[in-house]
C-alpha cells in the first residue's frame, strides 16, 4: 500500500508541475548534462522530488524536504526536514534517485534506504564494502553501480546483490539519463544500460537500445566502442560556469548548484535560495580522511576500547574499524558481551526474524533490549545512530536488574530533535555519565553511532552494573 501510495504521490507531481508550467519553463528545468562518475571525484550533492542531499566539508550528510513515506532520511525520523539536519557522518559522495539514496563512506562501504522495488528501508542499510565510486540512474528501481577499489564495475540491486560487469575501470555514465538530455548529447549516447571507461582508455557499453519508430527494444551485449569516441568523450564532461563546482537537478522543480566557495544554492520549489555553507567540493585532494577507519581506535577511545577488550565485552570481529558506523546487530553483539558477562551464563531466551539468523540478535530481543521494524524484520545491517543506541543502553541495564536513574533536566539545545521515546533514555545515559554530547550543547540524535563509541559506552554500563 505505501509502495502504491509513493507511486500515486509522483504521478500527481509531475503531472501538475508539467500542468501549470509553460513547455519552455519545463524543459529548461531538466538535467543539461550528464553525470560521470570517476575514480577521484564525489557527487556530493544530491536531489531527487521531494529531497536534497549534501555533504560538508568534515564529511557529515545533511538532508531537507519532505519526509511523506518516513524514508528519506534513513535515520527512522517520520517528520519533515524543513531545513537542512544531519543525518549521518563519514559519508564522501550520495546518490539520490526518485525513491532511493545511496551513501558511499568513507570506510568505502555503501549504504542505502529509501523503496526499493519489493523492499522499504527507512533506515539505512549496509549493501557493499570496498567501494571507490557509486553512480545512480535518477528513475527506476535497478540499483546502484559501483567501482569498487580494484577497478571492478559492479551493479547491486535488492534481487540479485552484487554483480561484476567489467574489470579496470576507471568511470562509468549511465546512459539511460539520455532520456533527460534530449537532443544535447550525441545519438551514439542512446542507450538503456552504461559506458565504462577502463584504465587504458577504451570505451565499452552494455545494455539495450530500443528504436523509437518502432518501439523495438535490442539487447546489446558488452561491446569496445570504436565509432565517435572524441564525441562521447567530450559529451561526458559538463561545461560549468567558472564559479560552479558542481550542479544537479531532478528534472521536474528542483535544482542545486555548488559553488566553488562551498556555498550550496538551489532552485528549491521553484525559489531561488541558499542552503548551506561549507559544502565539501567533489574533488579528491579536498576530501578529508582523518575520519577513515583503521585498526586503532582514536586517541581519546585507546585505554576504554583496550579496558573492554581485556574484560571480554568485544568480539574479534569488532576490533577493527573503530570510527565506522555501528550496525544495530554488531551492537547486540556488544550487548550480549556484557549481559553474559555479569550473568555468568548464556542467555537462552530467543526471538527470531525473518531478516536474520544472528543469535545476538535473537537473545537480546528475547530480553527488550531490542525491538523489530515491523513486519517480523529487524534491519540487523541498519545503522544505529546515537538516541537508538541510548535507549538500548537504558534496557540492557534494565534487563541486567539495574535501571539507571534520570536527573530529568536535559542540558542539550537540541532536546527538541529527540524523538520522545528516547528522551528519558538519553537523560539517564547524561545523568550516569555513559554519553555525552558532541559539543555545542548537543546531543545529535540522529547521527551515526561509531564502533569505537558503542565500545565505550558498553564498557561504561559494565562499570556500573558489574
């Protein structure tokens, strides 16, 4: 029904800007070029109908607009964003298509939320790791391309995952947005599927070509490109203002131009306005990766991560990536550590979903300590962001038989972004010193919960419930 829903909601869209706009108006509001994707360069801007999508410079993903589905943040927020918030950090280049946005961080996995055909995220969801690139066709649901960090081309959708296409390449263009170029880009252009340009240079396309006389579609299998490469080439690159650093459309009202001042202006709802400030640009040299995960946790986390690891709290596979987002199953893993620890035995209650067979997963919702999405799902590879991992925190103690008490005064000036049903859970994890903010007086509540973090934190309820 939602599904349906979303589908009726666009259809309506589009069918009253093209209404109550001039032809001139409507056309001159589609994309002018196309968007090559490149080892190297991020999209750091993105915009689809309702949305838009933008990176700053310390690698934080902020988002705005509507919010009619629940999932166009991928944080599980269900309001509206009527000016920009962030939503996740450690992110270097977002793809934003009609119904879908995809996030590569910088740890080099993917992530992605929004409806997908057959599947519905409105949390963010762990596809790939090891990825260099991502491109995103702006309509339909066929997934996101990649080029991984060896150079492989590979295409992920929710039927079918991960599939290697082609090996050394370097870029890759989608063609099927010709559709939105019009005549600008030359006829060799036409079609439904990728050009990839491999590391010595050469040109190779795959997918169909459908003619428009006859409506005939045509399969074309993987072939070098040998006529009119200069003119591919050339209509690859976009042609920008001096001052512009990057622009992007969703065809219909919206367009967001970067500037090279990281200053991000938009034609947003047919109003010309600035966004944000501080937008990181798309070029490699710019993109900060003093946040990139590695084998040793940051400065202020080294003696807690070690203390943890000594008493038992942190499974092998969680000693590594320290700064890289938590997922909602590793910290049931975390979870399970301690409860057993402090217990002396295995837990042996289970409650099982349809999306998972993690055993941690399955104690710990037997305990309350984690609920589902709904559906008899539980979105184990979804991101767990900082009031998510609060409120665990509050029920683990609870389910160890020590609750945490609460001050009840909040000193946070974001109180007001904390979803209800966490609000007491972040105040007893202030009033017990087991979190804190992120400066500023905030909270952050819908920002991304570290590896690192959730291992401290773990470590911190142990010591006071042990």
């Amino acid at each position: 029904m939602k599904m349906l829903s979303r589908i009726i909601a666009m259809v309506l869209t589009i069918v009253l800007v093209i209404g109550f706009l001039p032809m001139t108006a409507y056309a001159g509001l589609s994309t002018k070029y196309p968007e090559l994707a490149e080892v190297g360069q991020y999209f750091t801007i993105a915009v689809n109908y309702y949305n838009g999508y933008a990176i700053k410079e310390d690698g934080t993903l902020w988002a705005w607009g509507k919010n009619l589905f629940g999932d166009a943040f991928g944080n599980g927020w269900t309001e509206d964003y009527d000016n920009p918030t962030q939503i996740m950090s450690d992110v270097k280049s977002v793809r934003a298509k009609a119904s879908e946005v995809y996030a590569l961080k910088t740890d080099g996995s993917v992530w992605v939320w929004g409806a997908m055909y057959r599947a519905y995220w409105n949390t963010a969801n762990k596809i790939l790791d090891d990825v260099a690139v991502i491109a995103a066709e702006y309509e339909g649901h066929n997934g996101v391309y990649v080029i991984k960090t060896d150079g492989t081309l590979c295409h992920w959708t929710y039927e079918n995952g991960e599939i290697a296409l082609l090996t050394n390449v370097k870029s890759v263009f989608l063609s099927h947005q010709v559709m939105m170029y019009g005549d600008q880009l030359p006829e060799s252009l036409s079609l439904n599927g990728y050009f990839a340009v491999k590391t010595d240079g050469t040109i190779w396309k795959e997918g169909s070509y459908q003619d428009e006389e006859t409506w005939e579609s045509f399969d074309i299998p993987l072939t070098q490109v040998t006529e009119q490469v200069d003119e591919i080439v050339a209509a690859l690159k976009p042609q920008l203002p001096d001052d512009v650093a990057a622009e992007t459309r969703d065809g219909y009202r919206n367009r967001l131009t970067l500037y090279k001042d990281g200053t991000l202006r938009g034609i947003w709802d047919f109003e010309d306005v600035e966004i944000l400030s501080n937008v990181r640009m798309p070029d490699a040299d710019t993109i900060d990766n003093s946040s990139q995960p590695t084998d040793s946790p940051s400065a202020w986390a080294v003696d807690q991560v070690s203390a943890a690891i000594s008493v038992g709290l942190v499974p092998n596979a969680l000693q590594t990536n320290y700064t890289q987002a938590t997922t909602r199953a590793e910290f049931c893993a975390l979870a399970v550590a301690l409860f057993e620890t402090i217990a002396g035995s295995e837990i042996t209650q289970r409650e099982s979903f349809v999306d998972t067979d993690d055993t941690n997963v399955e104690k710990m919702a037997a305990l309350g300590v984690v609920n589902g999405v709904g559906n008899d799902r539980f979105n184990p590879n979804g991101a767990l962001n900082r009031e998510q991992a609060a409120t665990m925190l509050s029920r683990l103690a609870d389910a160890i038989g020590k609750p945490l008490e609460s001050t009840g005064a909040s000193l946070y000036g974001d109180e007001n972004e904390i979803s209800s049903w966490a609000l007491d859970a972040v105040m007893q994890m202030q009033t017990a010193d087991i979190m804190g903010g992120v400066g500023d007086s905030r909270f952050a509540p819908k920002s991304d919960y570290q590896r690192q973090q959730s291992i401290v934190t773990i470590l911190r309820l142990f010591e006071i419930v042990k």
